[in-house]
C-alpha cells in the first residue's frame, strides 16, 4: 500500500513539475523546490503521526499566508503578553492605551487572541486594526470579544507556525509582563535578532508605570548572561525598557524615521531608506561602523538589477558587506541612521506605506 501511495504521489508531481517548468512565473523556482521537497517525502515511510503533523503544518502556513496577503503594505505591531492579566491590572490598561496610541499613528496590532494583554491590545486597537493569531489549546485559550467576529482571526495548530507568523509579518516587537509564554516569546525574538534570522525592527519591553518586572529581568540578563560572557555586549542594544506608553510608540515610529527595512542580495546587505542621506551623513556612518564590515565600505545606491521588480525599487539604498556577526551593531547603527539629516528635505513615509 505505501508503494502504490508513493507511485501515485510521483506521477501526480512529475506531472505538476513539468508543467510549472512550461510557466513564466516569478515565484516557479520556489514552486518547483516546493514540489520537489514534497515529492521526496513522499517516498519515505511517514508514520500516520508524521503525516499528520506535515499536514496540519501546511494547514496551519496556508491560514497564514490567506490571512496577511492583503495587508502586506502595513505596518504591524505584534503585541505578547500575559493572558491571566485582568482588565483591572495596570498592565492590561497599559497595554490598551498603547494599542489604542500606535493604531492611530497607522500601525495594525497582531496579539495571540486570547485574553488578558491580548485582549487588551485588541481592544485598544479595536477590531478593524487587530489580527488574533490563536493557538488550539485544551484550556485558557479562546478568541476575545474584541477580535472574536473579526476574518482576521487564525487558529493555528502549532506554536512553532504561530511564532513564524507573529515575527514575520511584524514591523515592531512589543512585551508586556506574563509569564512562561511571553518569556519563551521574548528570548526567541532575541534569539532571531541576534543571529539574523529575522529583519531589523524594534523590540520594546513595557512596564506599568513604575514597575520593575522589565527591569529584574534586564538585571538577569546583565549579570547572568552578559557578565559570563554568554552574551556579547552589544545583544543588549537589541532591547528597550519603558515604562511610558508614549515612549514606546515614538521609539517605534523613530525607528523608520529613515530606514524602511532591508534584505539581502547575494553576499551585500541592503538598507532601504524612505530619503537619501547626506554625503555627511554616509561618512559618519563609516567612521563609526567600520567594524560591522566584512570589507569595503558603506555606499549609497539605488536599488540593485535584483530588486528592479520590487515595489519599492525606487528608495534609495544603503549597501554593505556585512560581517554576519554584529546583529547588535547593526541595530544601533539603524538608530543611528535614522538620527542623521538627509540628503534634502523630503516628506517620510506614513506607517500604511510600506
């Protein structure tokens, strides 16, 4: 029986492959390893519980996708956070005031749908600017009434799809206090930020006024982590501690005064920017972060024959050859980026044009 299943599953991609190789589509690379990936499996002897859990993981990718692909051009908050924090807590008032603020300024809040912060900041945001990405889950967790009724609503099957969504379709990373959840959350992002495996945005930890959770937890950090040498001074520039909601908002906002996001092309990284710097400007920026350089130096460009289809092809561009190690510095250099005069006086990009 599992010949004849593998039989079947080869001829019905041999055939898809050679007609996708006939197709003239941008993404038909990706389409055809795709296919292959799923071909090769397909000759191995899955368990019913490996088939499973393949299945509900294509389920689980193909929501996600659905969902977001008509909000690519907006900026994202993704908000994490304690679900058994009541509406009576400073922390869940905090976290809506701060919903409510960065909705106005045209972000979009993701959270995890369910109660507590998450409803919070669903509330705050209101309906028509939230996502609740769920998690099927035997008790505590079921979609708030803040977001309940909305189509933007995801139920995904696994924790590991969930995160992928929260940190790839995210502009902006901000934790409320909670507890081994928002934990996880917080040291994975950190975790993604400080190898690279996930763009340059804000990561903003958000007290209640005057508290010390955030706080106690930066201390941890500084003297279990940082002064044993398990982290690199530089990892703590990948964080901020705020009390203030306003705070937190500017700090997000500042963060694409300047920079709008980047990528990479062949070996160069790419920094695109909503205005040109100054001559002035770049020079700083190679004086004081020479050392994030594999070789050569910063230049100012336009887009790369690689990015010509994009539809942000016309910002111009920062390029460099950078060493892949200093994911902290180049954090900092980001915000320092966006301290320096451009080239010439130019409206900035609204949140929504991203």
């Amino acid at each position: 029986m599992t010949d004849s299943l593998s039989l079947l599953l080869q001829e019905i991609f041999s055939s898809a492959e050679a007609r996708l190789k006939q197709l003239h589509h941008p993404n038909r690379t990706a389409w055809l390893r795709i296919l292959r990936s799923l071909q090769r499996m397909g000759s191995l002897k899955l368990s019913r519980l490996d088939a499973k859990i393949l299945a509900a993981t294509l389920e689980d990718l193909e929501q996600g996708f659905a969902t977001f692909q008509n909000y690519t051009h907006r900026r994202k908050v993704t908000v994490f956070g304690s679900a058994r924090l009541g509406e009576d807590s400073p922390e869940y008032q905090q976290a809506q005031l701060f919903a409510h603020r960065i909705s106005q300024l045209g972000f979009m809040v993701l959270t995890g749908g369910g109660g507590g912060i998450m409803e919070a900041g669903n509330r705050g945001a209101g309906q028509e600017n939230s996502f609740g990405l769920n998690i099927q889950l035997p008790f505590e967790q079921v979609a708030n009434p803040f977001i309940a009724a909305s189509d933007r609503v995801i139920n995904f099957k696994y924790f590991f799809s969930r995160k992928l969504f929260f940190v790839k379709e995210t502009d902006a990373l901000v934790l409320f206090p909670g507890g081994f959840g928002t934990q996880d959350e917080a040291f994975e992002c950190l975790t993604l930020m400080q190898t690279g495996k996930t763009k340059l945005m804000p990561l903003v930890l958000v007290d209640r006024q005057g508290g010390c959770y955030w706080k106690e937890w930066d201390e941890y950090v500084r003297e279990h982590l940082l002064s044993r040498g398990l982290i690199s001074p530089e990892d703590l520039h990948l964080y901020s501690l705020t009390d203030d909601v306003g705070e937190a908002c500017q700090q997000i906002v500042d963060f694409y005064r300047i920079f709008h996001s980047n990528r990479y092309v062949r070996e160069l990284l790419v920094l695109r920017l909503n205005t040109k710097l100054s001559p002035e400007a770049l020079e700083i920026l190679n004086q004081e972060f020479a050392d994030i350089l594999e070789s050569g130096r910063i230049e100012q460009t336009e887009a790369l024959p690689e990015e010509a289809e994009e539809d942000i092809a016309h910002l111009p561009r920062l390029v460099m050859r950078f060493n892949q190690r200093s994911f902290g510095r180049l954090w900092q250099m980001v915000r320092r980026i966006n301290k320096l005069p451009p080239e010439r006086s130019e409206p900035l990009m609204h949140p929504e044009q991203k």
